[in-house]
C-alpha cells in the first residue's frame, strides 16, 4: 500500500507529544469539535488523525510540539 500524499513524514529535529483519545459514540459532532478546540487553544495541541471505528467510536490521535531549550556553551562564558 503506498503512502499517503498528504502525510509527510516529519522534519528533523522536529519532536512530537502525542495523545490519543477514545471518544464513545454517545457523544455529538457540535460536542466532540468543541472538546477538541478547547484543547487546542488552552493546551497547544493540534489535531494529528481522527479514525472513525464502524461502531462510531472515534479515535482521535492530537500532538503538539515539544520545544526544548538549548543549554548554553560553557566556553561562552569562560
């Protein structure tokens, strides 16, 4: 099976968090948009894959980008 067009793998140096929810089929299309924008204005993530399972369960796979600080040189400093 050949990779998907629009999936591009990612670019170097570049690290991910992921998390991965399981939504009930109980739940509204208006409620699960909401719960997935509020997560991504208030915690940074971004909505990665959705998988919508036969039974209507959804799968919902968010990440948002780890940025991690360089440390400085100590030969800067000396």
């Amino acid at each position: 099976m050949a990779p998907r067009a629009d999936r591009r793998p990612p670019t170097p140096g570049v690290e991910w968090e992921f998390e991965r929810m399981t939504i009930p089929r109980d739940f509204s299309r208006s409620f699960v948009t909401r719960m997935l924008v509020q997560r991504a204005e208030h915690g940074g993530w971004e909505l990665d894959r959705v998988r919508i399972a036969p039974d209507g369960t959804r799968r919902v796979v968010l990440r948002r980008r780890i940025i991690r600080q360089l440390r400085a040189r100590e030969s800067l400093f000396a």
